[in-house]
C-alpha cells in the first residue's frame, strides 16, 4: 500500500472539499447565462383582434314570383242522375247566364210517375173533403142527439153511440189528411227529380268543355261540362317566409304575362296564408287584377312583381 507525503495528503483533501463549490458555481453560471437569454430575447404578443366591421346594408330588390291565372268560380258541371242526354243547347266557348239550360236528358218516366202521383194527391185531397163532410154531418146528429137526451127522448146508449161515431170520423179525415202531405212530398220529390234531368248553367261564364254528345247515356256524378268563369280574375303565387313583413292586404303588385312581357297589369292582394307550409317553407298569397285584363285568360301562369317601394 502506497503511502502518501503530508504535503500530498494535503492538497487531496482540499481538492476533494472544493469540489460542490465548484459544481454549483458552474450550475450557477449555466443558470445565469439561460436567465440572462430569456430576458433578452423579445416577448411575442398577441395581436388584438380586429373590430367588428359593420355589414353593409343593400338595397332592397323587387320580389318576384310567379303562379296560375284563377278565378273563383270554374268547376265540372255534373249529371245527378243517369239517364240519356235528349238535347245540348250549349257548346265549347258559348256565354251563358246563370240558370241557362246546358242539355237536357230522357225525362218521359220521370214525367209520368210525376203525373200519375200528381192524380193520386188530386183522389186524396177529394177524399179529406167528403170526410170533412162527412164529419160535419155526424157532429149535426150528436147535436140532434144531445138535445133528445135532454127531453128524455132517447137512451144514453143512442147519444154515446152518435159520440163515438164522430169522434171515430174526425180520426178517419186526420188520417186523409196525413195522406194528402205524404203524397204531396211524393210529388215534389219527383219534380226535384225532373229537375234533374234539366242541366243548367251553375253561374255567370264560359263553357270551356263539353264532355257528352247527344243520345249518350251518362250516369250519376259523370262530367258534361267545364264552366268556368271569365271575372275578376286572380293570381295565385307562394313567396319564401322571409318575405311576412313585406307584404299585406291591400298591396298594390305588377303582373306581367310571360306571352307579353310589355304588359304590365295591376293587381290587388285579397288574401295571404296564416300559416307557412312546412314542406316548402313558403306561403301562399291571392291577389286580384284591378282594370283591364287585357290578354289574361284563366288557368294561364304569370309573373308576379313586387315593387321595391311598396314592401316594407
């Protein structure tokens, strides 16, 4: 085993003491030195961000929109009843009034049951006269009847007998009577019927179709003419939701047909939908042509505008 000098031993145990210092010296200085880099390099802020810019607020445009010509009153004139159509006094594109014969159908059953119902309310009406007669009658025998019970003439048997007996007669004319009512409501039941057999024009108009032909024989509900009404004439269009607020009752708006676009025609809104269709999210609204119709016919399609000064 070495031996070491004093001197040796010495500076072995300084070295060896001295040692930690010098370690948190150096982790002192590297301390130091990444301080001293951090403060000296420069802080990255954050950039405000930018104000809110207002949008801008466009001009409002015209609301366009488009939708059939319709009027109010146009439907399928019906037959109520079979039968076979006897005459036709209206053709396609003829004026008719209301209450105006269209055609008419075989009526000759009809006329005859009506005729005979009719003699068989005459028969009874004659019968509840000589009942009412008849009665009359009766109550002079009770009259007669009563005034011999009072002088002790005849029997309480005679007088309930001649009681009994008008009352049994007033019964018998009630009776009559009832029959005269019911036939009576027979007869205007088959004049309601022949009624039927008679077409007639339902209102003021055009007859746009004719359906039959003479000699055909139609039955209950099938179709023998279109009629369809020539004024006031309307159109019918649906606007996005959107546009509530921008229209109302009473507002003015343009309509335009696509065939002549140089036509400018009036109109009047009548009616807007309470309600939004959720399907399509729009609502429907009517408007009425005001003035002139000019070359505007029923079941066309037009173009609707809304000027931008009359929306809100």
């Amino acid at each position: 085993m070495r031996k070491w000098s004093r001197v040796e031993l010495m500076h072995r145990i300084l070295s060896m003491r001295c040692r930690p210092i010098l370690v948190l010296l150096a982790v002192t200085a590297v301390t130091g030195c990444r301080d001293s880099q951090t403060s000296a390099s420069p802080k990255l802020v954050s950039p405000d961000p930018p104000a809110p810019v207002a949008a801008a607020r466009l001009p409002a445009e015209d609301i366009t929109s488009s939708g059939p010509i319709v009027v109010e009153n146009q439907l399928d004139v019906c037959s109520q009843r079979e039968g076979v159509v006897t005459q036709i006094f209206a053709d396609t594109d003829t004026f008719v009034r209301r209450g105006d014969p269209l055609a008419t159908l075989d009526d000759r059953q009809l006329t005859a049951d009506r005729d005979a119902a009719e003699a068989k309310l005459h028969a009874i009406e004659a019968n509840v006269k000589n009942w009412i007669a008849e009665v009359k009658v009766l109550e002079a025998d009770l009259e007669r009847s009563e005034k011999m019970w009072a002088a002790r003439i005849n029997t309480q048997e005679q007088l309930d007998h001649d009681r009994f007996k008008v009352e049994a007669d007033r019964y018998e004319l009630e009776q009559e009577r009832q029959m005269a009512v019911n036939q009576q409501e027979i007869v205007q039941s088959l004049n309601l019927e022949l009624e039927k057999t008679r077409i007639l024009a339902p209102f003021d108009g055009v007859v746009a179709r004719r359906y039959v032909r003479v000699g055909q024989r139609v039955g209950n509900g099938d179709r023998l003419f279109w009629v369809t009404a020539t004024a006031p004439l309307r159109v019918k269009f649906t606007l996005p939701e959107r546009f509530i607020g921008r229209i109302s009752h009473g507002q003015m708006i343009n309509v335009i047909s696509p065939d002549s676009p140089d036509s400018l025609h009036t109109a009047k809104v009548i009616q807007i939908s309470p309600v939004v269709d959720p399907s399509s999210g729009t609502i429907e609204v009517l408007a009425e042509i005001v003035g002139p119709v000019g070359n505007l016919r029923p079941g066309m399609t037009a173009d609707v505008r809304i000027p931008r000064s009359s929306s809100r």
